[in-house]
C-alpha cells in the first residue's frame, strides 16, 4: 500500500507538459487487434491502467516491442483467442474497465469473445447494456455463464444495420464501431458519442482501410471490410490532466503554463474554468495560468447561483467535475456541481469538509460550494483516495491545505495519472512516495 504524504500550502510555478490521453489509450490498444500488420502508437501514457491492458495483450500472444515508454509497436498476428476465456484473464482484466473493449475487435476478426464482470472506479453502476444489445443488433448471440462469471459472444456473420444508441455511451460507441468496421454491409450509429477520443478512434481506423464517415457528429456511417491494416497513430494530449492542472494553478495561487495543451480538443473545458473566475491565456497550444489572489464564481444573467453538470461531448465531461468541485473551494461566491452520470462521484466531499471546505452534499448526485474566499485555509488531513478523479481532487485540496495531509491508496491515482508525484515537485510541490509495510 503507498500514500502520499503532502506539505501543503507551496505556490507551484513552472511548465508541465500533459500525458497522453488514458480514455483514447485503451481504445486504440484495443483496436491493434483488428490487425495482423504492425501497429505503432506514441504519446501513450504509462499509468496502471494502460499497462494492465498491454499486458494482457502480450499475454494474448500479441507480439509488443516498447522502444521507449511511451512508444509501444504491436502485431496480433498470432492471437491466443482462448486465453480470453480462462481464470488468468478473469482476474486480470476484473481489475480493468476498459477490458470490455476488446471484445469489439474480436468479434469483428474472430467472431468470438468473452466479456469478464467488469472492474475499475467505485463510483457506481457502469452497465453493459449498450455493448451488449449492440452487438446483437450486429448479429453476434450473447449468453451469459454464471458457473464462469464470463458473457460469451459469438459471431458467425456479423452484418451491418441501423443501430440507435440508449446512451451516448463512449466506451460503446468505440466497440461498437471497432466491431462494425469488419461487419458484412454498412452499419449506421445514431446517438453515438463523439469525444475526440472517438474521432481519434475513428481516424485511426480510416488510415487503417475502414470507411467511416460523419466523424465528429453523433451520426456516423460504417462501411464493413474485410481486411485492416497496420498504421501509425499519436494520442491527444490527456483532456482531464489539463484540466486538473488548471484547478491546481488555481487552489494553490500558482502560475503553471501546460505546454502541448491540445487547446483545439478541449471543447468547452476552458469555458467552464472561466466561469469560475479562473484567468487563462492561451498562447498556440499552451495554456498560462497566472497567479491569482483571488477568483470569483460567475452567476447566470438573472443572478441565480452558476450550476455546472456533466453531459455529453461536446458537454462538459464528468471526469472534471471532482476537479471543478474542488477549484471551488477558494473562489468567491457559491456554484452548485451537479453529477448526473455517476451516483457516487461526489461522496469524497466528506474529506473535504473535514478539511475545512463548505459543502452542502443535497443527495449522491448535487452539491453545493460556497466559496471560502481565501478568508481560511485547508487544513491538513488523512485519507484516502476513492477513485482516480476523486483521489487527484483530494491531492490538489492537500497541496492547497496548511499542514500535512496523507492520501493512502493511491494506487487508484496511479491508474489514471503518470508519475504525478514527480511532476508536482517539479512544480515545487512538497510531496513525497511513502510504501507502506
């Protein structure tokens, strides 16, 4: 078990440059398997989480070479497709939720696969659902095991249809898409999610020798092949790190510039900083953030407290909203977060108002901040991290805090964030790794 033991209350200065993105990541890893040629990705991030998964592909057979960290060449030219359903890659890929998205590229090159009870965050109830019923609108059959806890899909002949999505469901949207692009027929994906990381998903796939069109809208027209191949592809910058250094300039009045920011990706992220009173200047692709004595939370035209909800690309993501939440803490004025997605993203607030902050927790999915206008600080607590969202909030309200906090398991943070610890010192964070007996 590690913590983090933090010396709070540093201003951070200086330049970070944001990892590649963790949800792009394991689509496009996923996605090596619909080819047996040679696929090279750069920028991946080295976090747990996309390790895991390239580990199960090498234990898949898929041949890995990793020239440097954050360049990996695959070739699944020769696939163990049984090893998905044994006890070794149960227990491997329980931990993992993006492990569901293998089973689109499989379906779409070996007409079969097994989808384990998926793993990942506590923050509650991720169905399958829109996977599931998607897959059979494609023609795949699906039948669930108790005695192995393992969904089996095959797929003789996948054909393509109409499909209209019950949730703009990202995760679906990208299986969906990895299985239609081989299917038999064209496939029209309506509600379909249109993140960039789908728009990366769906570019790469092109160069790869897929017909897909009406990237970047939720409407989008699949013509099946028979045949991909091998590509070059580089990962957006990480969306939800640029944001977490935004509210971390912010809580700790620091002036960080995010190199490489990928601005033109960021959709709305930007504008809902703004709202709470956060000075960026944007410079190409890089984003300043100038030191702040103080920032003050917009109010809508009619002067009616500012409400900030999650909902779907071109939306604001609900991975921000924990980091929102926090940012909050200091500003002036009151801002009401509304988390629609998950049931129980916001219960972390508990360790917050321990530390001092004023929030209101209405019920699993809405709280209220008001803002503590620099007039007290955080004090230093104990406790742990959550989830990966939740426990990189909680970091930025300990390196706000006075005192000394400890963030244990941690581990949650790493799946989602590359060698954070290093990157806050170089910022000037008093921040230190302790391994716990």
């Amino acid at each position: 078990m590690h913590s983090f033991v933090v010396q709070g209350g540093r201003r951070l200065e200086g330049e970070v440059v944001p990892q590649g993105a963790k949800n792009e990541a394991l689509q496009i890893i996923s996605a090596v398997l619909l080819t047996p040629e040679k696929v090279t990705i750069s920028h991946i991030p080295d976090i747990i989480d996309v390790n895991l998964l390239i580990e199960l592909l090498g234990e898949m057979n898929v041949k890995i070479e990793r020239p440097q960290r954050d360049t990996c060449i695959f070739q699944a030219d020769d696939v163990d497709v049984d090893y998905l359903h044994s006890a070794a890659f149960k227990q491997k890929s329980g931990r993992l939720r993006g492990s569901v998205m293998l089973a689109g590229p499989m379906l779409a090159r070996f007409r079969r696969a097994f989808i384990p009870k998926p793993g990942g965050d506590k923050i509650g109830r991720r169905r399958l659902d829109t996977h599931i019923i998607g897959f059979e609108k494609l023609g795949a059959s699906f039948t669930y095991h108790e005695e192995d806890g393992f969904f089996h899909l095959e797929a003789p002949h996948l054909k393509g249809t109409y499909i209209l999505l019950d949730e703009p469901s990202v995760t679906g949207t990208a299986n969906l898409i990895m299985a239609a692009s081989m299917a038999g027929g064209t496939t029209t994906l309506y509600n379909a999610a249109c993140e960039p990381y789908i728009q990366q998903l769906c570019r790469m796939l092109n160069r790869m020798g897929a017909r897909i069109s009406g990237i970047g809208s939720n409407l989008l027209r699949i013509e099946g092949v028979s045949y991909l191949g091998g590509t070059e592809h580089r990962m957006l910058p990480d969306m939800i790190e640029v944001g977490s250094f935004i509210g971390l300039a912010a809580m700790t009045q620091g002036a960080i510039t995010i190199k490489n920011a990928g601005v033109e990706h960021l959709g709305i992220i930007p504008e809902k900083f703004r709202q709470l009173g956060i000075q960026l200047d944007i410079r190409g692709d890089d984003i300043h953030i100038p030191s702040q004595e103080k920032y003050e939370i917009q109010t809508f035209l009619d002067g009616s407290v500012m409400t900030i909800y999650d909902h779907p690309w071109p939306g604001f993501t609900p991975d921000l909203l924990s980091i929102v939440l926090v940012t909050a803490i200091q500003a002036s004025g009151s801002v009401l977060i509304h988390q629609k997605m998950f049931e129980s993203r916001l219960f972390f607030v508990d360790k917050l108002i321990d530390m001092g902050a004023r929030i209101v927790l209405c019920d699993p999915h809405r709280a209220v901040v008001i803002g503590l206008e620099r007039e007290q600080s955080l004090r230093g607590i104990t406790m742990s991290s959550p989830d990966i969202r939740a426990g990189v909030a909680l970091l930025i309200a300990a390196l706000s805090a006075e005192g000394k906090s400890v963030i244990q398991n941690i581990e949650q943070i790493d799946r989602g964030y590359q060698d954070i610890d290093g990157r806050l010192r170089k910022l000037g964070a008093g921040i230190e790794r302790v391994v716990s007996s």
